[in-house]
C-alpha cells in the first residue's frame, strides 16, 4: 500500500487557521505542544511516496474518448499506484462529467454558470426600472422592504404561483421608477431612458411627432408616402379594377376569379408594362418573384434610413432625471422580506454588494449602490504582467493605519500601498476585505459575499485601492473564504429562507465541529451557481488578479480536516471525503483559468491533498500554488521552546525543502498573520520581546534577535518555492501582536495597528526594513525565486552550518549561537571566483560587521568536498548569513 511519509499532526483554530504540528522523521522526533485535544494530521512532504511500480503495466486512462484527459493521470506520471485512490479519482472525473451536464441543461456554458451575478441582485433595465432577483426556494412570499418603500412588505412584491418565481426558487421583482409630477408615460414602446448615459441624446427638447416629421421629410420624396397614409387606397383600387366600380357586393354575387397568371396577362393586354412585374415561377410551393425596374430599385437602394433621427429617441440621463424619480435611490437601505411556513423573516440579500450593520451591530441593511456617473469610480490602470516569481505582501485594511481605530481603504491606498512599492514587493494579498459580521474575526466567518467590508470605505473607495495598486504594478490577490459562512441568520445565509438546507448541509453535516459555522452544500448546482458567480464577480466588478482559498481542509473533509492521519492515499479517499467540494474545487479552477489565463489561484490546505497543484485534465485540483504551513510552524516552535544550541539543521533543511515534487508550486513564508493573532506571538515579539536599553543584556538580545530574524527570512525565501509571503510589518519586525478589539480585551485598538513610526528613526527596525528590501531585490535582480531547485549539499549538526546552492548562487547559513569561523570550507562545483552579494551581518542591516567588504572575494580551492570538485574556504561569523555569486569561472 503506498503512503505518504513524515506524518505531520496539525491542529486547527477558527478564525485564524492556526497550526499545530508533529513532525516524525526516522532519525529523531522533535515534538511540538499541542494547544488543543483536537487534532488534523497530515503529511506535508511528498517526495518519498512510496512507489509500488509495476513496469509491465501500461498506462491507465480513461476510455472515453476525450483527448488528454486522464483521470489518474498525475499519478501515473509519478509512478504512484493505488488502487483505490485510483479508483476514486476514476469515479470523481465521472461525477464530474454528470455535474457538468446537469449544469447544461440550466445554462448554456460555464460562463454563464459563473455569471449569476449579471441577473441576481439590482440591476438597472434600460427601460426606467430596476429588476431584482433572489434564490429561495423554501419561500411562499417575496417582497423587497426599505425606506424608499417604507419598508412595506406588500408594494413591492412577488408570489409564489405568479409571474415571479419560476420552478428552481428564483424571485423576480420590478421596481418601476416613478414618473415626477405633471409627466406622462410615454406613448412609444421603444421609447428608452438610459439612467446612466453620459450622451444624453435627445435631451434637447424636441418632440417625437417633430423628430418623425423630420425622418419622414428627409427620407421620403413627395407622393411616396402616400399609400402609408391611407392604408384602404390601394386594395380599393385594385378591387375597382378586377371587378368595375359595379362588382359585386357579397360572396353570393362573387364569381370565381381567375388565377393571377392570367388576370396579370390580361391587364397587360390593355395597360402599359409597369416598373415591376410580379412573375410566377410555376412552382406551387413558390410565393411570387418581383422583378423591378433596375432605375427604380437603384434610387431605392441609395438612400440611407435616417438613423440619427430614430437615435435621438434614446433619452440619457438628463431628460431620466427630468422625467423620472428612481424607484428605488442611490444609498437606500433595504432587504428582502419572506413568508415561509415558519412565519415572515427579513433577511439581507445573498446578493447584496454593499451592506452596513445599524448602530449597535446587531443588524444589517444592503444598501443600493448606483452612483451616478459623475460619482462612479472609472478606472485608470491595467492588471500588471504575472512575473516569474511572486512576492506577496499580506495586508489587512482595517488594522493598516497608525491610530488605534479601523483604518479605511482610502488612508490604506495613500499611505501603505507606496511602502509596500518601496519594499520591493510585486503583488499584495488583502484578509478580511469580504463582509463579515464580527471585526474581532479577522474577516474569516464571512456574511456577505459580493460585499466589500462597509467597515473601510465603499466600492468605489475599494476599487481605487486596486486601480493605484495596478498603477503601482502590484498584482491584487484576495483571500476567499468558501469553506465556511458565518452562522448569523439576521446578516448572513444561515437559514436564509427559513430552511437549514437553502445554501448549507442539514444536521451535523452543515455545522462545523468546533468553530460553530455553515458548511456549504456542495453538490447542490444553486449554491455552486453562487459561489462560482462570486468568484468571477470580484474579477468582473474589482480586477481582482488571484485568489487564496482558505482552509481547505475544513471543505474537503467532512469532519473538517479535524482526524488523525497516518499518511495513507486511503485516507484521501475514503468515507470522510466530501467529493462534491473537490468538484467545486475543480470547476472553480477550470473556469477561473479558462476566463482569465493570467489568474492565480493558491490552495491553503494543511492536508496536502494529493494533486491540489496537478491539472484538472490529469487528475488534479488545478491550483497554481500551495501554501506551505509547515516552515511557519517550525520557526513558531523553535523560537519559543528550543534552545539554540539544540536546534536540528537537518530538521530545518528538511522542513523548509519539503515536497521536492511540487517546490515550483510552492508559497512559503516565514510568518504569516496566524503567528501575530488570537494569542500568538510575532516572532519579533519573541525574540526582541521588552526591549529595555537600560538593561545588562540588551545589546546581546538585540543582536541575537536581529541576526535570527533575518537569517531565518531568508533561508525561508531563498531556498525553495516560486513565491514568497509577508504578513504586514514583518518586513521591518513589527515588535508586537495583534489583538483586534474583543470583549478579552475590552474592546480596545491599541494592538490593531501597525507601527509605522518605527521605520522614521534609526534602529533595528529600520535596519530589519533595509535588509528585507535588500532581499526583495536580490530577487528582481538574480531571479532567485524563478530559478530551479535548491541542491542542500552541506548539513552540519555540530557546526550548526547548511549551506545550499540555487542557479549561481551559494547560501550559507551558521546558526550557532556561539562559534564563528576564520576559514570555513564548502564545497561549490564550479571553480571559480565568487563574492559576496548579500551578508546579513553588515552595519546597515544591524549587524557587526566582521566580514570587512575587502573580504568579499574568493577564489575555490581544487579540494573535493560535500561531494564536489572545489571548495571556498569563508569566514562564518555566528548567527550570520551569506549569499556568495559566481562571478568569473576559472577553466582548470
């Protein structure tokens, strides 16, 4: 049976997904304490599956006809076979080819699966109104209530049976925009105001009756209107002529009439030939052939309609404002009413897409946004290219700003998205941006889905924020939370129509285990229709480059990534795998990718579920990235519960080079927001803890901490994985924690900030800052991040000194406490001469300086060690760091 090795124990907290891991290797076990009785277990490394390879058997694939499809095809490629994984990933790409079909006889593609968003909600129709529509199937009654109705819930309404609902539990409500007084409805059906048109076309005050006279004029020549204007003259004539001015009165009277043939020939016996003559072709089934005189048909076919008339019927905004008063105005609060069988309850919109809370938080309107043009943010900047390797800065908005208060969007464009420029970062990943009931949740447990937070500004404040962030060639990532929903009925999608099952998993199944949320129910296509819609809102509406998918354990598992695992394919596939979630997973990706080639989409999943990065056409998830939990972890542990002298080399080179197999699809970080939350500590706060100048040590505490903060960024970023993490402030050591305002703390902001003020005087922050900076640009400048893997070829647990090379460049790490070293030796294979690009040791950074810059070259010395040809022989101060580059080969 293959497994996978290095079991990790990992637990999980809500709200901020904190980890908890045990590592287990063959040569030694280091435990980490555990928080909590409650474990998740996982293996975080793959590159040691074990292989149970028969070479004789051909290569499964699926006998459908598809090309490149194969279901198992990643783990053909990497000779893995597993029964029954295989089997199950066989009958998911089956369940998968059902789920699309059953979504093609509702929409007419994938496209339109993920465009709910266009008819749901408030949309503005051309013709002076405003249509909503909402999915509750479990509803009798729908009405919309709010102040621009007085919250009535009978004006403005739709019932079930009516023209409406249709058979799925869509409601349709129209809004009509209300005529001002003293003006009429318009006669003309086509008549049309654009509420939002600029070009108010029309809007000069002519009538209708004048711009028909002038069409008319224009495009008629005298006496051609004629038979339009008296629409009896024609068949009167033509009876007078078959019949005389005595014909026949009645049926009884009439005759039978020749055929039209002859009739025709015998009126061309006694009349001239006309300009057209109608001629039958002699086939019954025919309708008559008109050959008209070519002059006549040349002049007819000269003249243009007069289109610029028929324009000028198109009214915009100026005569919709003259005429109009909007059904239901810009700024109007209001939510959506039912009656269902457990009695009438008002709910906010699922919909929604703007939403605040009343004055004392408990409840919630969706407010009406339709700025005018004049207000309506109009976008300025492009998406940036994707670069080879992505340097993320992780922000949160409301804990961005100095003061002690939830900053806004605005202060955060103007004052943070310029640092994060400076800092050399190339894209940002924004937490808790989504609606969200409760601050103090870091924006996890989301209540209003295509809502940006009300909390840090509007729409259009948000839409700026991404529009700079482009200008400034930052990409804009999202953290998205559909694993969960917050359980809020009053705010959120909890029993939304008053039933458990409207968006969510009845009983158990639809409450998580321990953090008291909504589990969506994935296989119901009305709750994909909405979460997929959702996902391409934010890139429609916001320009949203990526997504980061959030605790994905908690989807894909039914207890919600809360078990034990020993690392077994098995356990991937067995009873407690939610099948229907990794449908999601996989459509979401599909379409994303198809929609937008250049989307990222990155998977946070503790798990490591098998083929999260592999495409979709191979048995995969489709995932761009995976966020490595691990490494943060081990530096949380190390730093709080190890002595320095006994921390393990080969356990850190191992950790941070975990899953070879997938290091090109890797997000590592040092730390995220999770060590800095809900009661955890920054690693600065660690290391630098109370610093006190007047104090024995401090000098000494200052220096170990500042040296193990950098060394740790750094061979975090440098030595694997093709993208880089950085939660706010850690670039330049934030001292402290974060505590968003909770009834812990009474309700204080003290500790939701960031202390920017730290980097305008000198000190280790600002030294911390130049040496991150200084790091980012060695990535733009030797495409660290972009190049290959890392070959760790030097480990020593006595020295406490790893060294790695990755493309032209060497790192070496000594992470003893105590030692330093005049002449160390490590092995390079290319001879040559190499100097020093970056030291974590120089003044500027906060080091001592003991490598002087007229040390920074050296020549190899033909010497085999680590097991290659040359070795460098460098002074390795302690608790420092270099990055040495090749920079002449000597041909020996």
């Amino acid at each position: 049976m293959t497994t996978l090795s290095i079991p990790v124990k990992v637990s999980l907290y809500p709200s901020t997904s904190f980890l908890q891991f045990q590592f287990q290797t063959k040569s030694q076990t280091i435990t980490f304490p555990r928080k909590t009785n409650v474990f998740c277990s996982a293996s975080d490394q793959s590159q040691k599956w074990q292989k149970q390879q028969n070479p004789t058997k051909k290569k499964e694939s699926v006998d459908d006809g598809e090309k490149g499809i194969d279901p198992v095809g990643f783990l053909t490629r990497r000779g893995i076979t597993h029964k029954a994984f295989g089997q199950f990933l066989r009958e998911r790409y089956k369940s998968l080819k059902d789920l699309k079909d059953e979504i093609f006889n509702r929409h007419m593609n994938l496209k339109e699966m993920s465009s709910g968003f266009e008819i749901l909600g408030m949309h503005r129709h051309p013709e002076h109104r405003v249509d909503y529509m909402e999915w509750a199937p479990g509803a009798r009654y729908c009405a919309l209530v709010g102040d621009f109705n007085g919250w009535s819930p009978t004006e403005n309404c739709a019932r079930e049976g009516h023209f409406g609902r249709d058979d799925y539990g869509y409601w349709f409500i129209i809004l009509e925009d209300k005529l001002r007084d003293g003006e009429e409805p318009d006669k003309l059906y086509f008549q049309q105001y654009n509420y939002v048109d600029d070009n108010d076309k029309g809007d000069s005050g002519v009538t209708i009756e004048e711009i028909f006279k002038k069409a008319n004029d224009e495009y008629w020549e005298p006496g051609e209107d004629r038979y339009l204007k008296n629409r009896l003259e024609v068949p009167a004539k033509l009876y007078e002529q078959i019949f005389g001015p005595n014909g026949p009165q009645t049926e009884e009277e009439l005759e039978d009439i020749p055929d039209a043939e002859t009739r025709y020939k015998a009126w061309t016996a006694k009349n001239e030939p006309t300009r057209y003559d109608v001629i039958d072709s002699g086939k019954e089934y025919d309708i008559f052939n008109v050959i008209v005189d070519p002059e006549w048909q040349e002049k007819i076919l000269a003249k243009k309609p007069p289109i610029a008339y028929w324009l000028e019927t198109r009214k915009g905004r100026k005569a919709w404002l003259k005429k109009y008063i909007p059904g239901i105005p810009h700024g109007s609060k209001y939510r959506v009413f039912f009656n269902t069988p457990n009695g009438p309850l008002e709910r906010v919109p699922a919909w929604a897409t703007y939403v605040e809370p009343d004055a004392e938080g408990k409840q919630a309107y969706a407010i009406h946004w339709e700025p005018p043009p004049e207000r309506a943010y109009k976008w300025k900047n492009t998406s940036p290219k994707v670069p080879t390797s992505l340097r993320i800065y992780e922000c949160h908005i409301g804990i961005s700003g100095s003061e002690p208060k939830i900053s806004s969007f605005n202060e955060f464009t103007k004052k943070v998205l310029p640092h994060i420029k400076e800092a050399g970062y190339n894209a940002i990943q924004l937490i808790g941006v989504i609606e969200h009931k409760d601050y103090f949740t870091v924006g996890y447990r989301v209540t209003n889905f295509y809502a940006v937070s009300s909390r840090f500004g509007t729409p259009e404040d948000f839409k700026q924020l991404v529009d700079e962030a482009h200008g400034l060639g930052l990409l804009v990532f999202l953290e998205i939370v559909h694993s969960y929903a917050a359980a809020d009925e009053m705010v959120g999608l909890s029993l939304f129509d008053g039933t458990n099952d409207c968006y969510f998993h009845t009983g158990k199944r639809g409450q998580h285990k321990y953090w008291g949320t909504r589990m969506f129910n994935y296989g119901d296509p009305d709750v994909l229709h909405f979460l997929l819609s959702n996902l391409n809102w934010w890139i429609v509406e916001y320009k949203i480059d990526g997504f980061q998918f959030h605790s994905l354990s908690s989807m894909i598992y039914t207890h919600n990534g809360f078990a034990s695992f020993t690392g077994d394919l098995e356990e991937y596939c067995n009873q407690y795998v939610d099948r229907d979630a990794l449908l999601y997973l996989i459509l979401a990706n599909e379409i994303l990718h198809a929609l937008y080639p250049n989307i990222i989409t990155i998977a946070e999943d503790a798990t490591f579920y098998p083929g999260l990065c592999e495409a979709t056409s191979q048995g995969g998830l489709g995932f761009d990235y995976y966020v490595n939990l691990s490494v943060s972890e081990m530096w949380s542990t190390l730093l709080e519960n190890v002595p320095d002298h006994e921390w393990s080399m080969s356990k850190i080179a191992n950790t941070v080079m975990s899953n070879r197999e997938y290091a090109d699809k890797r997000l590592v970080y040092a730390e995220n927001h999770n060590q800095s939350i809900s009661g955890g500590r920054s690693f600065a706060e660690i290391l630098f803890g109370e610093l006190n100048e007047h104090s024995p040590n401090y000098r000494d505490s200052l220096t170990r901490g500042s040296s193990l903060y950098k060394m740790i960024r750094l061979i975090t970023f440098a030595i694997g994985g093709h993208a880089f993490l950085n939660f706010m402030g850690n670039e330049f050591g934030h001292p402290k924690r974060i505590e968003f305002p909770a009834p812990s703390n009474n309700f204080s902001y003290s500790l939701a900030n960031r202390r920017w003020d730290l980097l305008a005087k000198d000190g280790v922050y600002r030294d911390l800052f130049s040496f991150d900076k200084d790091m980012m640009i060695l990535d733009e400048n030797e495409r660290v991040l972009s190049r290959g893997f890392s070959n760790i070829h030097h480990v020593n647990e006595n020295s406490k000194v790893i060294s790695y090379i990755r493309g032209p460049l060497l790192f070496i790490f000594n992470f003893h406490p105590t030692n330093s070293y005049d002449s160390y030796c490590i092995g390079v294979e290319e001879a040559g001469e190499y100097q020093i690009i970056l030291n974590t040791d120089e003044v500027k950074y906060g080091g001592q300086g003991y490598i002087k810059e007229d040390h920074y070259i050296h020549k190899t010395v033909s010497r085999r060690v680590d097991g290659l040809r040359n070795c460098l022989e460098v002074p390795l101060p302690s608790r420092t760091a270099q990055v040495y580059k090749l920079r002449r080969i000597l041909r020996i």
